[in-house]
C-alpha cells in the first residue's frame, strides 16, 4: 500500500512540473525560407532564452508564470520581432534591417556592435563609396576619417597613393597601412572594383589592431565585399562618366617674354667679359622667326574616366550567391597615358548541414598601364621626364617642322637650348604594363555548440606581371635614346595565409562574455626575370623582341620570400552591456628578423561606458547616445627586406685576370643578426556622442603613439667598402594628435540630407637618433635631415633673407663667396662666423601637416541625389624641385611667367626673386628656403 502512494505522489509532483512550464518549439526564417540560424530567442524582461539551431528551429521552456508573456526574436542585420508566448508553436519571419547592417563593424576576425566598439574606428559604407569615381579603394579613403590623409604619388592614371593613418611613423619600414579583405591580407588592393566593396573599417589604434599585431602600427583598413542577400536575385547596373582637367598648372613666359629675359640675363654675364667669352644676344631679326608654342598645354588633355559594373546577388535555397564584373578606364591628363582594369568576383555560401558552412570568394583582375615619363628626370619614361622637359622648353620652338616631322634641337638651340621635343617623347612612348591577378579564399565555418564557432580560411594571392619598355631611338642625328633599346620584365607573387580561429560568446544574467582564439600562417614568394636588348636595326614594334638587337644582351633572375606564424587571442566582458572591458594578444614569428629576434609578443587593453544608459541619465531624453572608451596597446611594422639579417652576395664585381676581366662576387649588402621589430605604444582616448536620435553624432579622439626602435640603415664609413649598410634599430618617434567628427543627417518627406565634417591635428617628433639622418637625396645633397626635436622628413635648407640690393648690402653681409653681385639671393648666417656654409642649414619646415580637415555634403530628393566633398591641409610645406629647375638658368631653358614678372632688375626692384644669371645658378639655387 506504501509503494502505491510513493507511486502516486510522483505522479502528482512530476504532473505538477509538468503544468508548471510549456515547450514553445518555431522556426526563424527570411522572407523567402531561409533559415536563420543563430538567432536569439528570450522572453521579455527575463534572461531565460536560447537560440535557434542550423535550421533556425528552436524549443523554449516557459515557466507558467510567464504564459502571456512575451518572446523577442532578435538577429544582428534583421529588425527584431515580438510574439505572444500563448502559441506552443511559432513560424517567424524576420525582415532585413539595413540601418542595423550599417551598425557592424567588421575587425577582420569577428564583427561587432558599432556602439559597443572601444577603438578607435572609422567606417564607410557601400552606399558613398559606389558614388565616388576613383580608380581604387585606397583613393576612396579621402577625407572620409579623420586622421588619414591620402596623397598621390604622382596623379598618373593606375599609380598608387600614400595612405598615412594618424602620422609617419617610420623612416625606412613603411607608413601604409595593411589591407584585409574578407580576412585575407594584402598590401596591394589596387586590383579591386569599389562597386564589391559593402564596407571599408579604418582601425586606427592599438585597441582596434592589435589581432594584427606586427603588422599594424600604421593601422588597418579591413574591406568586407558584398554577398548574397534576399530571396530573389537582385540585379544592379552601374555607370559613371567623369573628366580629369589639369588645373594650376605653373604659367610659362612666351616666346616675346622670353627673349627678353634671355637677353637680359647675357648683358648680366657679359659684364667684365670680353671676345669670344661673351655670350650672344637674340637679334630682331632672328626673333622674327621664331615660334610661340605652349609646351605644357601641348601635352595636357581632358581626360575621360569611366566605370560600368554589373551585378547579380541572391539566395537559392541554402546557397548565397554575389556575381559581380565590372571595367574601369582612366585616361592621363597626360597624353598617351592611360589605365585599364577588368575585373570578375564570385562569392557564394552554402550551409551544407545544420552544423558546417562553406564558402568560396574570388577576385580575378586584369590591368593594363600605359606608362610615360611624367616625373623626376627618367622615372618611368623614355629619355627622361615629359613634363620637365614641356616646362624647360622654350616657346620659340616649334613641334612640328615644314615637312611635319617632329622638330628635336632647333637651330638655335644656344639660344633657346637643346631640350627634348616632349610631344615626341609622347608619341615614340611604348612603355606598357599588364598585372593579371587572382586573390580570394576557400572557407569553413563550423557551429559546433551554442556561441561555439570555428572558422577555417584558406587564402590565395597570385600574381603576374609583365612589363615591356622600348626606348626608341630618335632626334636630332638620333641623339636620343641612342642605342634604342628593349627591357622586359616578368614578375611572379605567390601568397598563401592559412588561418583558422575559434570564437565563443555566452549570456548569463546581466553578464556577457566572449572570446576569440587562433592561429595564422602566412607564406608570401616573389620570382623576377630581367632581360635586355639593344641596337634593334628596325624599330616596328612588330619586329622588336628580345634576341633581335645587335648590341650586348643582359639578363637578371631572383627569388625572395618572407613567412609568419601567429598566434593570437582576444577575451571580452560585458555587464548589463553597459560596462565593457576587453584585452588582446597576439605572437608573431617572422622570417625577416635573425633567429634571437624573430618572435614578437603585441598586446592591447580597452575600457569602455555606455553612460546613456545609466539611470541617471534616462530622462535626458534628447541624448540617445553617450559612450566612453579608452584603450593602450603595443603593436610593431615588420616591413623591411627580406634576409635584413644575414649578409647579401652580389657578382656586380669585376677583377682583372690576365688580359681579360673576371666577374667575381661580394658582399653588396650588410646583415644585422640583431634586427628586430620596430615597436609602436599606442593610448587612446574617446568620446562619442548621439542626440535625438543619431540626427546629431559627435565623436572626438585622442591619441599619443610612440614608435620605437625605428628601423633604419647604419652609417658607415667610405673605408668600409661599397657595400649597402645593414639596418639596425635606432630612434624612437612621436605623433600625438586630436581627431573630430560631426555628423547631422536629417529627412524631409522626400528629401534627405547628410552633412559631415571631420578634422585632425597632429604633432609629429623625432624623440630619439642618433647619429641624424639625411634623406630627401636629389643628385648628391640631401634636402632633408631626420634629428632629434623636429618631425620626420623636415626640411634641412639655407634660409633666405632676400635680395641684394647693392655692394654695400654685400659687403656687410656674411661671405658667401667671390662672385657675388647685387641681385643674387642672400642667406641667413645661422652661426654668426661671417662665412656661409653648411653649417647654416637650418630645419625649415615639414612635408607633414599640422591639420586636415574634409567636408563631406550629400543631398537626395526621392531617386536622385548629389554628393560633394572638399578636403585642406595646413601647415605643411613642399620643396618645389621643379621649380628650382626651371627658375635655376642652368641652361637656355624657359622660366615661370612669376619669376619673369618679380625677378630683380635694379635696387629695390624685388625681394623675392634674383637677376637673370647663368653664371650666378651655382648661389641662386642653393637649397634653401626660396623654393619652399
């Protein structure tokens, strides 16, 4: 009889538990079927929930007390849902919300929360950068944050920029920062189409990076590419048109001004000369003949830009897919300069089971450049720099003879000077480059617990390219390029990254914790070929290859390679998302430092306060956002050759040996076994800020970043040999800065508009070198000097103190020489001893500016909309070599119509600008502060 009542009892009880909760069990899907998993199930105002498996099926247990209550569904990217918890079975549909896509910040490794990221972090979505008609995303980061300045190297059409994340912060290693592109990296993004691109995350302090430890102290730019979403294709067509014009191009004297100069500058030099010392003057009568040409403008053109892309994303099934192509075309303010890129990406995503995804995403890209000459004296040309010789060139010089043919040395060519014809530079130009190119990766992702994940990427990055440069042979009895001659050369780029890494995210109470762990290798080879040929008899392109020359035939062949191994890791703590701390770590192993300094430990650490959500602070009901964040870390540049640490052989030696001469090797490169990382500690502090809403966003950063042990080359003494020195670690730099942006956005009915400003100041110093550094190297001087107290790269120059104006002004004056005469430029005796020297150079100023500043405008009235931007700089400076040439009278070349209308004629004529002179270029063009 007892055992009948213990029985019945249970029964009783267990019926009692039963009747005490209900099983809820749904499905979370999109609007076309898909299923969604790991989406957040939970009842309202509780902490009891779970989340919804591979297929987006899910059971939730509800207490009886809550049985009117009720469960929030919510996913990152979709608008979250609330349901009556009566029904024991559910069917939700979960719709996407592309304001909250835009609240994700991609690291590179994981995605976050906007509003809970503690670094320093810019981004820029889809929806601007597809307006902007650039040729590469490097180009697209212009004024969109602040505290990264870009610059273009040389404004040739495919040539890369300068990208500078908050300072320089390195002599020799490299300030670019590194690329990730759906967690591959990469130095090089020239090779893909903007109209890919979802979103671009600048990552701007050490918290931010440091999962890339040794190779972020110049930031990271982290690109994630568009994918497939909704559950029809979706297909865009994208077309734009632009034109390039040459603006503030430097005005030249013409043929009229020009003889006159000339003229005066030969009465100037003939003065104490006498016979065949001195110099003829330009009669009438041979001016009458002479042309008045434009050289500059004779080159320049409106160039056209153009961009068409095409795309198809959607979702089959449990298969994403995005298919994109796309052709870009730029021509060159410069004639016969132009770039080509076509380019096809393929990314598609499978959930295979409830408990592996895969995925393959790649980018395949052809570009073609059509080199010329347009800067330095040689730098990717024919015979020396286009644009230098259109500015040399005197206007009486006509392009065409009577017969049509190019006219090369005039026939007065004392008088107006024998520089090349720059419209045939251009026409005989044939100078191409074609890079082929494949980067993407093969994925894996596996859901093997609740928050439990583990990602694998394989990653490939594979190029060639060739490139193929004939200097023909033309002129005046063929003085140019004589003997013409052929160069071609293949460059092969193999790399490999394999990383793989766990993440793992957990809900209790008011708690949240998550973490991040993994490991990377990275294998990266280059292969170049070199061959050269010369003295070609026919000079049809058809006929020109390599075997085909009479001259001597060169050729050059080699391999380098560079690998890193890495572990890293990354924990974070949330409390009533409120309060949030987080810490990283990462080890770098890399092949370019000597065994007893190849590994590296980076760390980072970040608090933050999401004071808005403080009791205190609810019935301030305008403020919707107020976030307190700082962070420190220690992160390094590893950007040096490979094989710094060991000697380097080279067999550019010959050694006599009889009668004949013996090719032998040598060392041509110094090693340092010691060579370590350059180590960069980073703190920064921020403040960001929403009001009604995100009508109003503010945020405001500052940042103090020391970098040390500063990788640079060791200087030796001319006793040691003729071999390159090694690098060694000397210095230490500081950029400390203040970053600010504004945002207001605000809609009307059908009209929209978005105004943002953002500005930077920066501080950049030289801390600690010893010995100084010159740099800036133009022939056998140095323009710039690296020493304690000033930035890096600052101006190393005479400083000018005007014009003298008589011979007494020289007299009472410091020596600067025998030669003289009033109306040569005077300098700044800096040491007081009477003479000008060396000694006098001073530090005149900085390439680096103190404050940048963009302007960004949009404007949208139903389906159309106008965007605008404006960008400044201030208090950098720029040493104009261009002009020291052309104002140098080192031969009969042109001038500037400002130095024509401002030089010196008489006493206190000009202040600014010397007497035309031949004899005095050797004074007047000192390096100094005339050119600045």
């Amino acid at each position: 009889m007892k055992k009948y009542c213990l029985l019945l009892l249970i029964t009783i009880a267990l019926a009692h538990v039963a009747s005490a909760q209900k099983l809820v069990l749904g499905k979370v899907s999109e609007s076309n079927g898909t299923a969604l998993p790991g989406a957040n199930v939970y009842i309202k105002g509780t902490s009891l929930g779970t989340s919804t498996d591979a297929e987006g099926k899910f059971a939730l247990q509800v207490p009886t007390e809550y049985n009117n209550a009720v469960i929030i569904i919510s996913l990152i990217g979709y608008k979250t849902q609330e349901v009556s918890a009566v029904n024991q079975s559910l069917d939700i549909i979960l719709i996407e919300d592309t304001a909250v896509l835009d609240e994700i910040v991609v690291t590179g490794y994981s995605a976050e929360q906007k509003e809970k990221v503690m670094g320093a972090v810019s981004t820029v979505q889809s929806a601007a950068l597809n307006k902007l008609p650039v040729p590469s995303l490097d180009m697209a980061l212009q004024g969109r944050a602040s505290g990264v300045v870009v610059t273009q190297n040389t404004g040739a059409p495919g040539e890369g920029v300068s990208v500078r994340v908050r300072g320089v912060g390195s002599i020799n290693s490299g300030n670019y920062p590194l690329y990730v592109i759906d967690g591959i990296p990469t130095l090089d993004i020239s090779a893909f189409s903007l109209q890919d691109v979802e979103s671009l995350t600048i990552l701007k302090d050490a918290s931010a990076a440091a999962l890339y430890g040794s190779r972020a102290a110049n930031g990271v730019v982290v690109i994630t590419t568009k994918t497939g979403r909704g559950s029809k294709p979706t297909v865009q067509i994208n077309t734009q048109f632009g034109v390039q014009s040459p603006t503030r191009l430097i005005d030249m004297t013409n043929t009229a001004d020009y003889v006159t100069l000339y003229n005066e500058a030969a009465t100037n030099d003939n003065v104490g000369k006498s016979g065949i010392f001195l110099r003829p003057l330009i009669t009438e009568s041979m001016a009458q003949n002479f042309d008045n040409i434009d050289h500059v403008d004779a080159i320049m053109r409106d160039a056209i830009l153009q961009t068409h892309s095409f795309s198809i994303t959607g979702t089959e099934g449990k298969t994403s897919y995005a298919l994109s192509a796309s052709y870009f075309n730029q021509e060159g303010i410069i004639k016969s300069s132009d770039y080509e890129r076509i380019t096809a990406r393929i990314n598609l995503e499978s959930d295979v089971n409830k408990w592996l995804t895969a995925g393959v995403n790649f980018n395949v890209s052809k570009a073609t450049t059509n080199l010329i000459p347009s800067s330095g004296d040689g730098a990717g040309g024919n015979g020396g720099s286009v644009v230098r010789y259109a500015f040399f060139r005197t206007p009486a010089i006509s392009i065409y003879d009577d017969a049509g043919e190019f006219v090369d040395r005039p026939d007065f060519f004392q008088f107006l000077g024998d520089g090349y014809n720059p419209v045939g530079m251009l026409a005989y130009n044939n100078n191409k480059r074609i890079n082929d190119r494949l980067f993407g990766k093969l994925y894996f992702k596996l859901n093997l617990a609740e928050g439990l994940s583990f990602v694998s990427n394989i990653g490939l990055d594979v190029s060639t390219q060739n490139q193929r440069r004939f200097d023909r042979n033309w002129g005046t009895l063929n003085r140019i390029n004589n003997p013409n001659r052929l160069t071609v050369t293949d460059t092969d780029f193999q790399g490999l990254t394999f990383s793989n890494f766990a993440t793992y995210e957990k809900n209790f109470g008011d708690h949240t914790l998550n973490f991040l762990l993994g490991t990377e290798a990275i294998k990266n080879q280059t292969y170049v070929f070199s061959a050269t040929d010369n003295d070609f008899p026919d000079q049809e392109n058809s006929l020109v290859y390599l075997g085909n020359g009479q001259g001597i035939k060169t050729n050059a062949e080699g391999r380098v390679g560079n690998a890193l191994l890495s572990f890293f890791g990354k924990a974070g703590y949330e409390f009533k998302e409120r309060y949030l701390v987080s810490a990283t770590l990462r080890r770098d192993g890399s092949s370019r430092f000597g065994p007893d300094n190849r590994w590296g430990t980076f760390y980072a650490g970040s608090l933050g306060w999401r004071m808005e959500q403080e009791n205190f602070l609810k019935d301030v009901t305008w403020l919707s956002k107020l976030f307190v964040r700082a962070g420190y870390g220690s992160i390094g540049n590893q950007e040096i050759a490979d094989y710094a640490y060991v000697d380097k052989v080279g067999n550019t030696y010959y050694y006599p040996y009889g009668n004949a001469v013996a090719v032998g090797y040598a060392i041509n490169q110094l090693g340092n076994s010691k060579v370590k990382w350059e180590t960069s500690n980073q703190l920064n502090a921020g403040v960001d800020v929403e009001i009604a809403n995100g009508a109003i966003a503010f945020s405001i950063d500052y940042f103090n970043k020391v970098t040390s042990d500063l990788l640079v080359n060791q200087p030796i003494a001319s006793s040691a040999g003729t071999a390159a020195p090694a690098i060694i670690n000397n210095g230490k730099v500081l950029n400390r800065g203040i970053e600010l942006s504004i945002t207001h956005a605000r809609t009307i009915r059908d009209f929209n508009y978005t105004v943002t400003l953002n500005g930077a100041t920066l501080h950049n110093e030289v801390l600690a070198v010893n010995p100084v550094i010159p740099g800036g190297a133009i022939g056998a001087d140095n323009i710039t000097l690296v020493e304690k107290g000033y930035p890096i790269g600052s101006f190393y120059l005479y400083e000018m103190q005007g014009i003298f104006q008589d011979a007494a002004d020289i007299f009472t004056h410091a020596n600067q020489g025998a030669s003289i005469k009033p109306g040569d430029v005077k300098y700044k005796d800096q040491t007081g001893d009477g003479y000008i020297t060396g000694a006098d150079r001073v530090h005149a100023g900085s390439p680096i500016p103190d404050f940048t500043a963009a302007l960004n405008l949009s404007l949208g009235y139903k389906n159309w909309d106008m965007s605008m931007f404006f960008q400044g700089a201030y208090g950098q400076e720029i040493f104009s070599v261009l002009n020291r040439d052309i104002e140098g009278f080192y031969r009969p070349f042109n001038v500037t119509q400002n130095y024509f209308d401002n030089r010196w004629t008489g006493p206190g004529t000009s202040n600014e600008h010397p007497r035309a002179s031949w004899d005095a270029s050797g004074n007047n063009t000192r390096y100094s502060t005339r050119f600045l």
